[in-house]
C-alpha cells in the first residue's frame, strides 16, 4: 500500500502529451414522471446541465488532475463547442498549442440525457470522415516541435475512429514519439486494427480486445486465469502488435495483464464498491497505467495504481476523471 500511496506522488510534474479525439461531453439532468402525447417517450423536466471534456480531452483531465503536465494535439471545430472545450482545458492548465481548428468539421459533442440517475438517451455531433492529409501534416509538425522543444515524457494515442487516425498517421506519430525516447501507449478502437509497433502499452476492454484479436467474442469464465479465450485474444494481439505490455479491462472482474504471449496474464480483481457509470474509466485506467510507468513502476504496480484509479471513478455518474488525493484515499481504505 505504502509504496502505491509512493507512486502517486511521483507523477505529480510528469510530462505527458495526448493526441487523438477531443471531445465535449454534455449532460442534461432531470426527471422523467410523464409519457409524451405526441410519441411513447418520457418527457424529461431538465433540471441542470453540465459539460466535460471528453474523449482524448478525458485523459488531458486526468493527466491533470494527477498533478502531471499535460499537452494537447487534436482537432477542433470552428464553432462555439469548440471554444468551450478549449477554454474547459486552458482553465485546467493544459498545453493546447497542439489543438488546430478545421472550420469543415464540427467539434465532437456527445449529450446524454439522465432521469433518475439512469441514462435514456445519447445524441452524438460528430464527423467522422478521414481528416484531410494537411490537417494530419499539421498536426505531426505540431508533435515534432513540441518533442524538439519540451521535456515530454509520454505521448498517449487515443482513437475513437472520428476520423483522425489511419495506420501511417498513428505510425508516423509513434516513431516522432520514440526518437526523442518518449514512452508511446495506445487505447485502440476496435474497427482499427492498424498493428502499429513500437508501443509500451495498449488498454483496450474485453470487448475492443476480441475484436482486435479477430476473435467471436465469448461469455467470460468466472475466472479469469482460466479463461483460455481470452488468453488467446491476448497472446494474438501481443503477437500482431508487439506492444510490450497489454492490459485489457474486464469490467467487474478486474483487469489482465499480459507481458508474454507464452505465459498466463497477472488478473487484478476490481476495487470498485459499486459501478454507476463506465464512460471515461477506461481513459482514468490508460492515464494512471502509462503516467506510472513513466514514473519507474513495475508494471504490475503500475496496473494496481490504475485499478485502484477505475474503481473510484466507475462510483460517480457521467464522466469522472480521477484526483492524486482522491486517490491516495481509495489506496488507503483498501
């Protein structure tokens, strides 16, 4: 316990850059106590709304909010969600000079709607054509200055298929990345079996994780070290994409950790008390997994940190991101 509680101290002042999807996050809160006339639908009387960032902006949150640096390269639209998104980040004291605006696109803005703490509906603004090739050129010369000129550490790639990542852009942005000796860690999306190489780290959930591994998605076993199908989707994705490291998260059971296609995974069982809302834990997991790695962790260390990080962040509604003293606490209560 003592050298996790160790740990979390030693992020704060890291330096880590996130370039992918940036996103709004929207929520309209209220109640639901009538059927519409017009359709069979609630009517919801709001009662507040709130906005967050999400997306790649979810992991610059959390990176914050553990009290490392933060850097941001993405793609934003010209329009007022925008502007709001990214005054939300330069308010937290993000970098976003790495953030380029594309008037033909619109911001990403997700909006869920919640009565009685249960979520009834999700509407999605987005674009998800492929970015122009000057807008990645862009983007990559953004990188590269950014790598020349600051002490980054870490540059966390987040693909949420919106568009900005193809296999040569996500390969070129690694390379940029590990020339300067900078840890790159990758939470893929499952229609982008892109197999770059050069990674520390890949986080995706079971799910995102069959997918990748070409694999029918099977019910898990009770336990997960005897679960040979998902020990074979992680040894295929160790051997397609060689990253060093995979974790894949398996929701109420816990994590796995897989080093070495040949050996069983490390199972670490979940921390969380209750679960109200996933949405954003697996950006809680990546940021506290990869900022403890850069730190010196073990990588068993590493994924304890980010267990313990997920199963505080799963207990609130709507997306969370995780605090260094919050943190510390979940660490000392269990």
């Amino acid at each position: 316990m003592n050298r996790l509680i160790d740990l979390v101290a030693k992020l704060e002042g890291l330096h880590a850059a996130v370039l992918g999807d940036l996103m709004l996050d929207r929520y309209v809160w209220g109640k639901a106590e009538r059927i519409s006339p017009e359709a069979p639908v609630p009517i919801i009387e709001v009662s507040r709304c709130s906005a967050v960032p999400g997306g790649a902006a979810n992991v610059l949150r959390n990176i914050i909010g553990l009290n490392a640096r933060a850097h941001a390269f993405g793609c934003l639209g010209n329009d007022p969600e925008g502007l709001e998104l990214r005054e939300m980040l330069q308010q937290c004291q993000t970098n976003t000079e790495g953030i380029i605006v594309d008037a033909q696109r619109p911001t990403t803005v997700k909006t869920r709607v919640l009565a009685a703490n249960q979520q009834v509906l999700r509407i999605d603004q987005e674009c998800k054509d492929c970015f122009e090739a000057d807008m990645r050129r862009q983007l990559l010369e953004k990188l590269r200055r950014a790598l020349a000129n600051d002490d980054i550490g870490l540059l966390i790639l987040e693909d949420y298929a919106k568009g900005l990542f193809d296999q040569q852009f996500m390969q070129e942005a690694c390379n940029l990345a590990r020339q300067t000796g900078c840890m790159v860690c990758l939470d893929p999306h499952p229609s982008h079996n892109f197999c770059v190489q050069g990674l520390k780290l890949m986080t995706p959930n079971r799910s995102e994780a069959f997918k990748l591994a070409a694999m029918p998605m099977s019910e898990p076993h009770e336990n997960p070290l005897q679960d040979e199908a998902l020990r074979q989707v992680g040894s295929n994705i160790l051997r397609q994409w060689s990253p060093e490291l995979l974790l894949i998260t398996l929701g109420a059971q816990g994590m796995a950790l897989f080093s070495d296609e040949t050996k069983p995974p490390l199972h670490i069982a979940t921390q969380a008390r209750q679960v109200f809302d996933v949405s954003g834990a697996g950006d809680t997991v990546m940021t506290c997994m990869a900022l403890a790695l850069l730190a010196g962790a073990s990588a068993e260390e590493a994924a304890r940190l980010a267990n313990a990080a997920a199963g505080v962040v799963v207990g609130y509604l709507g997306t969370t991101a995780i605090d260094a003293e919050t943190l510390r606490q979940k660490i000392r209560e269990t």
